[in-house]
C-alpha cells in the first residue's frame, strides 16, 4: 500500500504558467527478500503516507495550478512480511519526504495531464531497518537505474468544481510508473480545504512483482 500525506495545499488561484513535478497518496512496492526482513509483494489500500498538496494554484492562462510544497509532504509504503525467526507475518512501513509536484487544471476542473507531474524519489525510503532498505532498493525497486517513481494524474473523478472550504473525497486517476513499468492506478484521496490551503492524504495499493 501506498499513502501520500499532504500537509499544505491551496485552492485554484490563476498565476504563472504550470510545470510539471512530484503522489497522492502519495509511493509503495512490495518487498520480498528471503533471508532476514522478507516482506511479501501485496500492498495494502490503506494510508501509510499522507498525501500533502501544499501549493496554492496559480493560473496560467485558462489553466489553474495546484504545487505540492517541497518538504511538507511525505509517502509512505505498507507491505506486510514473514521474517524467517518470526512465526506471524507484520507490517514493515517505509517512508520518504522527497516528493516534488504540480498538478494543472482547466477552469472547469479537467486535468491536463501533459503539464502534470508527481516524482517521490524512492532512492531516500527509509524504514525501522536499514537491511530492509538495502533490499528494498537493490533488489525490489533497483534504485540505482529507477531512481524515482512517476505518477502522471489523468482525472478526478467525483470532484466537484469549483472547489469548497470543508472536507472532500475523491479519486485521483492517473498513470504511475515504478521501475519501467506503467500502469493506470487510482488514488483515494481525502482532504480539507481552508481558504487556499488543502491538508489530508491520498492512498492505493496494488501488487508489486
């Protein structure tokens, strides 16, 4: 599983023209080694990470951008693992806060996707065991030529528009690319919005093989 925390996030306000950059919901495979730390490859939908949008949108033209605030926000990955001293399986939690992003809109809420961009650099995921880290990123992710994960958003479904101050729930919809593999992957995302800033997390969970 996977969960992107967000810990500042603003509403649509026109400014400058959107660049691409970092997911709900935030990033999080599956690890599976097999001598000490040996998590299995089936992440779990539920948050690890809170999903932070922390930038308050700027529009570019017709265009509205929303930018996660460098820093403030934080993924996290859940998989559960059977160690080989251990008789009952336990959930190892990693998590990393090099996340970059932007995410740009029409005026009427569609997402234009060429301009919109998630990175979590999974190279700096770190969890309560630094040989689980190691294997992590040697083996499972193979940090070394897949530094960072990508997710492209595609559509928010269930998000109405314009946005509201108060709490709201949607799915965020978009391509996510771990390794060299590229997969369409949903993201629950909850949030509350405050005038220009947005607070909560984005979760999914999918297998890693």
């Amino acid at each position: 599983m996977i969960t992107l925390l967000s810990a500042a996030c603003s509403t649509p306000a026109p400014t400058a023209a959107p660049a691409p950059t970092s997911v709900p919901p935030t990033v999080a495979p599956v690890i599976t080694p097999t001598s000490a730390p040996q998590p299995t490859a089936a992440p779990q939908n539920s948050p690890t990470t809170q999903a932070q949008p922390t930038t308050a949108p700027a529009a570019s033209g017709d265009n509205l951008r929303f930018v996660l605030v460098e820093g403030s926000n934080e993924a996290r990955y859940r998989v559960r693992e059977q160690l080989a001293r251990v008789n009952l399986p336990g959930d190892a939690i990693g998590a990393t806060k090099t996340i970059t992003g932007v995410i740009v809109t029409t005026k009427d809420g569609k997402i234009v996707k060429e301009q919109s961009k998630i990175t979590i650099d999974i190279s700096k995921l770190q969890s309560d065991s630094s040989q689980r880290d190691n294997f992590l990123r040697d083996n499972t992710l193979q940090t070394r030529r897949f530094p960072t994960v990508v997710f492209v958003p595609t559509e928010a479904q269930g998000l109405a528009w314009p946005i509201k101050d108060g709490p709201i729930e949607f799915k965020l919809i978009g391509d996510m690319t771990v390794r060299d593999v590229t997969k369409s992957i949903p993201w629950d995302v909850k949030l509350t919005v405050t005038g220009n800033d947005a607070k909560g997390q984005a979760s999914t969970s999918f297998k890693f093989a």
